[in-house]
C-alpha cells in the first residue's frame, strides 16, 4: 500500500530551541517541517547610537526599577534583563502568558499577576482597578502593540515603555515563500503579525510574493490571536485556524487537523 506524502508545514519561530521544538511537534504530528525563522532578536543596548557600543551585557537596556508595576511580555525579554542584571526592586512583576511567567521564575524572579487571556487587553483588564496613579513600567520588543500602553494609560496609569530588543528578518529567510509560490507548501503556522511581514517582505525579495500568496490560499493557513489574523487578511492571506488557545501547540495540531484530517491518525 503505497504511503500517502507528508504534508509540508512552514513554521516562522526564531532559530532557538523554540523552531527546534516547532520541528519535533510537526514531525510527531506526522509532518514534514519547513523551518523558516522569520524573527532574528537583537538586544537594544544604551549606546546603541554611540561609536563606543560593544553589545556587552554592562551596555544592556533593562527595565526601569521606580515603577510600581513592571510588565514583561515574552521569554526572550525576561532572558535579555536577568542577563544585564534587572532587580525588579519591590515592584509588582506582570507576566504575559504561562511562558513569560516560567522564564521569570527559572530567573528567580517572583510573578505577582498573570492575565486570565494571555493578551495585552487581557492584562489592561487584569489591570484595570489597580493601577489608577501609579507607574507602570513596559518593557518588551520594539512591535509591542499599543493596545497594551493605550488602555493601561486609559485606566489612569503613568506608562513608560522600555525597548528591550529589536526583531528583525534574518538574512537568507524565505524558503518558505518559494515553496508557497511553487504550489508545495501545506500548511503555514503565523505566530505573530511580525512574523506575516517578514514573510511578505522575503517573497517580495525573492520576486514571488503574489505568487506566495496565492499559494498559501490554496494551502491551510494558521494564525495565533486575531492582530496576526488581522495583519495576514490585510495582506490578502485566507486564514484557516485561528485556536482558541495562543500557543503553538495549539495552532499546529490544530492547522495539520485542518490540512489532513486524517493524516496522523
């Protein structure tokens, strides 16, 4: 009996134990991994814009310590300022998501709230009562969206917004793209809107990019939250799977589920 091919599977992570994780679920899944990081991490440094800035952790921006709240929203942040030394002080320290809350505590740092929706509005309202004169302290990526500044300011906090670490498209990216292009693309995992770009912008310079859209149209596109579906739709990408869960676990079982039902089983 002849085997049936395995779906091919684009997962955009950074190029960590993140997209090696990525690949070890989409091949438990039965499928076969397209890994393609679309999001490289460069920490911000204080003298960035100085000829003297040598990327030390000594030059690392962390977050501010006066703020009577401080928010992290990634893993990748609270690895960036437990490495250039952050005491978050007697602040009340906000994660975003289970896996913020876990870099934090492997860290040794305490975590005093975590959002019941994994999201910047799920934290605003988490939030809410509580922060009506006080300071509050964002530190994360330099796409951090303004639904999380804007509605804490609204709930009458004083906001500061730390940039910890710029994302960028690493160079060489893209196979993914050509692959969509091509018509061989399955299935493609969308993590964030930043990710959808750097996805566009590679096939745009590869000369493919309508073609890759057309392509990923005809194959199972997920997405995780609805700015990512938001910013991929835009674009003119037919999003399939958006799980109810943000996590990606989640989005890929549940977009291989989609693209084969019966493939894995």
């Amino acid at each position: 009996m002849r085997e049936e091919p395995r779906l091919r599977v684009a997962a955009f992570r950074p190029d960590d134990e993140r997209l090696d994780d990525a690949v070890e679920l989409l091949e438990s899944l039965g499928a076969d991994p397209v890994p393609d990081p679309m999001l490289a991490v460069e920490p911000a440094t204080a003298a960035e814009d100085s000829d003297t800035a040598d990327g030390d952790d000594d030059d690392r921006v962390t977050p501010r310590t006066d703020a009577d709240f401080v928010v992290l929203t990634s893993k990748t942040g609270v690895e960036l300022a437990a490495e250039a030394g952050w005491d978050p002080g007697k602040a009340t320290v906000c994660a975003i998501g289970e896996s913020t809350a876990e870099a934090l505590h492997e860290a040794g740092y305490g975590v005093d709230v975590i959002p019941a929706e994994y999201s910047s509005s799920g934290l605003v309202d988490a939030l809410a009562d509580a922060v009506d004169g006080t300071k509050v302290e964002v530190a994360r990526s330099d796409h951090g969206s303004a639904v999380l500044t804007d509605g804490l300011e609204a709930a009458g906090a004083y906001v500061h917004e730390t940039v910890l670490y710029r994302l960028v498209r690493p160079e060489g990216s893209g196979e993914s793209a050509d692959l969509a292009a091509d018509g061989d693309l399955d299935a493609a995992l969308f993590t964030s809107s930043l990710t959808v770009e750097h996805f566009l912008d590679a096939a745009a310079e590869r000369g493919v990019r309508e073609a890759a859209i057309d392509g990923l149209n005809e194959a199972t596109v997920g997405a995780i939250g609805e700015p990512t579906q938001e910013t991929a739709e835009a674009a003119g990408i037919d999003v399939d799977v958006v799980p109810d869960q943000a996590d990606f676990e989640a989005l890929a079982c549940e977009a291989v589920e989609a693209a084969a039902p019966t493939h894995h089983e």
